[in-house]
C-alpha cells in the first residue's frame, strides 16, 4: 500500500473536524452558498429537466434531495444532478494552483450521504473541506507536470472525483484501509473530455464525478477493491497523467496546510480563461469615445493553452459562448459577464456577432505554457491596451494594482483579487483599434 494512498486515506478517515482551522470552515460555507445560490439559478434552464426526467422514469429511494426542485431521488442520483446544476453556469468556484472547479462535483456528494445518514452540518462541511483537500493536492500535481494531452482531458472530473470519494467515504465510515480502496474505484472512473465544453457534458463532468465518487466509497465500505496504489503505482492516475513529478508534493504540509483558502469565487459566469479578456474589455470601455461600433479591430495575445480553450469565434449555443470570442464582445457591448450575457439569443445577437468578427485572439508563445507560473496553471500579466483614436494605454503594476492617472486603464485585472477566482492565465495582451 502506497505511502500517499495511506497518508490521504488517514487523514480523510481520522482528521477531527475540531483540527480543521475555523477560517478553513469559514471558506467552505462560502463555498456552500456559492453552489447554492448557482445550482439554484441552474435548476430553471430546460436541460434540466432532461436529466430530472430520466430520473424520475427510473425511480429510485428518496433518500436526497435535488438543489432548487422538489425531487427526492437515491444519494448517487442527487449526487449527479446537483454536480450538473453546480457547474451549468460556469459560475462555480475555482482553485488556484490546480485549475479544479472543486465544489461542484465534491460537496454534492458530501450532501447526498450527509442528508440520507442525517449527519450533522458540520460534519458535512468537514467532510467536503477534506474532500477539496485530496481533490486539489492530487490536481496540482497534474497541473504542473500534465503530459502533452494532459489539458484535454477536464480536471474538475478527473480529479474532483477523488474529493468526491473522500468525502463520501468520510461520511460513510470508511477507516484507512478502505479509503485506499477507495480512491483505486474512483480513478479507475476518472474522465471528461475537453471536447465537450460549450455543451451539456461540460457539467455532466461534475455531476459523474460527485456520483462515480460517492459509488467508490459505497462499494468499498461493502468490501469492493481495487489497487492500493491508484496514485503510486507505475501504471496508475498520476504515472498516466503526469511526468517528472516528485509524489512528497501531494502530502507535504497534510493536515498543516490547506488548499480551501487558494479556492476563489469567479467574477464571471464563464470559463476562467476569459476573465482576463473580459476584464481589459470592461477597462476599455471606460474610455471616452470607446463604442462597440467604433471599434475596427481587437487583437489579443494569450497563453497557448488559453487559446486553445476558446472554441471559436461565433458560438453554437449560449452554453458555447462561455469559451468563445463572444465574452469579449459581450463585455465590450454590455458592460458585464453574467448569465444573461449567454443565452442562446444573445450570443445571436447581431451588433455582437459583428463585434466577435472584428476580434482576434492567438497564442503568444512569450507568455508561456500551460503549465508555468507561481501556483497556478495560467499565469498572468497586465494587458496592454490601445485606445481607439488615443494615447497608447498601458496598465502597469503588481497584481491587484489599480492606478488611473497618466492615461492608464483603470480596473484591468484580470482577476485574482481576494475572495475572487485566480486569473485565467498570463495576462492577455490587447491592442484595440
């Protein structure tokens, strides 16, 4: 049995909920009520109900209940469709270090089995802070040594399904041993494509996850196994997914240090690797005698991998538009990046689709890799702005500098201010004509 498999198999069966620091705590009920408040908004979108009919014709033991509707279903069931409504929007939170999305595939297994045991509410969120904990550790390995093809498949899947486990698992009893069981059934289920994006399966991932993790945990606190090295092992998750990497990064600081408070809250409900773009437009418009229709040309320089992750210029659905040149344009003609700017009728929108025309995003091979930068798999500089018919606009600085003399763009952040998700990746350099 691996060394890492037992150290995170310990501390998910036997870390006391009273070791866990209370601003840990703190930012899991922050977590909650992100979920919450997105799943709900979630709920009401008529794909919905495509997943809640299949569940309701099967049926099942009303043992959980699905966020923002009246259905009771089986814990796995709950587990899938609250994961599903967590990630629909996009407007989930975002962990700094890793690129995971962690609670929506981890809390709602944590959830299910809390509400059918009827655990207390502490124990739950003890559960799920330990969950993100494994979740993250295992991803930031992933992140920062991934194999070429390592980016295309989606790690809010592949690894939140390991914070699903070991917070299913906590809340089921499961001691040490069986946790390293555990973990072997909930990687071997590990998946999700980065094809997928822009469609319904983009938050399917989180849904399969949160239900594929709560499975593991069931089947191995009944005596189910699997390899006791899912993470060690020559052929196992991490040996698949990454290179060069030293197994001491998953464990160091166990139970010392926490990845709960690197999770941030996302400014815009759409893929990260946007957000940057998003807040340099936001930024332009501020300029006096910037309109969307004066604009003859937008180039953006990104991070390959960023580049990569925005589809295309002209969206299929609303869903698409969330990786796609469409949050720019949005941005620019709006003034903002909510749900409302990703309907399938306003990514129709003709003075917008006009606009993404006139955009132009590639990769600049000078702001790096998909996997370079202090902690975070996109690192980030300031844009560079040229104001239509002004000066050449520049906004230097630190992160989270803000300055609005001397002709700077102000509020070009790009994200990564406290309590907000991490920035999407090298800060994008935009020149506007």
């Amino acid at each position: 049995m691996g060394a890492t498999e037992t150290a995170l198999g310990k501390l998910t069966a036997e870390h006391p909920v009273e070791a866990i620091p209370s601003d840990v705590l703190h930012h899991a009920v922050r977590c909650v009520i992100n979920f919450l408040g997105v799943a709900i908004y979630a709920s009401k979108d008529p794909s919905f109900a495509i997943m809640t009919g299949l569940l309701k014709e099967e049926g099942a033991r009303e043992a959980a209940t699905v966020v923002g509707t009246g259905l009771r279903t089986s814990p796995q069931n709950a587990a899938l469709a609250n994961g599903y409504l967590g990630h629909f929007e996009d407007y989930d939170d975002s962990h700094e270090g890793s690129g995971i999305h962690p609670t929506s595939p981890i809390l709602p297994a944590a959830l299910a089995v809390g509400e059918d045991l009827g655990v207390s509410g502490l124990d739950v969120l003890a559960a799920f802070v330990l969950g993100v904990e494994v979740a993250c550790r295992v991803g930031k390995v992933v992140q920062s040594h991934g194999r070429e093809v390592t980016p295309w498949w989606h790690i809010t899947e592949t690894c939140g399904v390991f914070g699903a486990v070991a917070a299913a698992g906590r809340l089921l009893g499961l001691d040490a041993d069986r946790m390293v069981h555990a973990f072997g059934i909930a990687g071997t289920q590990a998946s999700g494509l980065r094809e997928l994006s822009g469609s319904m399966c983009k938050p399917l991932h989180a849904g399969k996850a949160a239900q594929n993790g709560l499975f593991a945990a069931a089947a191995a606190g009944r005596g189910f196994t699997a390899t006791d090295g899912i993470f060690e092992a020559p052929r196992g998750f991490l040996a698949v997914m990454a290179s060069g990497y030293d197994l001491a990064e998953v464990t160091r600081g166990l139970g010392e240090t926490w990845e709960l408070p690197k999770n941030g809250l996302k400014a815009y409900s759409c893929g990260i690797v946007n957000h940057g773009l998003i807040d340099a437009c936001l930024a332009l418009r501020t300029r006096e005698g910037v309109r969307p229709e004066s604009v003859e040309r937008i180039d953006a320089r990104i991070p390959r991998l960023s580049a990569s992750l925005i589809r295309r210029r002209h969206p299929l659905s609303g869903l698409d538009g969330k990786f796609c040149y469409h949050s720019m344009a949005v941005a620019l003609v709006d003034g903002r990046a909510y749900p409302a700017q990703y309907t399938d009728e306003r990514v129709k929108n003709p003075v917008i689709a006009g606009l993404r025309d006139r955009i132009e995003i590639a990769a600049e091979p000078s702001l790096g890799g998909p996997h370079r930068g202090p902690g975070h798999p996109y690192p980030q500089r300031r844009p560079v702005l040229h104001g239509t018919g002004g000066p050449r606009h520049r906004h230097p600085g630190e992160p989270h500098e803000r300055r609005t003399g001397g002709g700077e763009v102000p509020g070009a952040s790009g994200g990564g201010a406290p309590g907000r998700a991490p920035g999407p990746g090298p800060r994008p350099a935009l020149a506007v004509r």
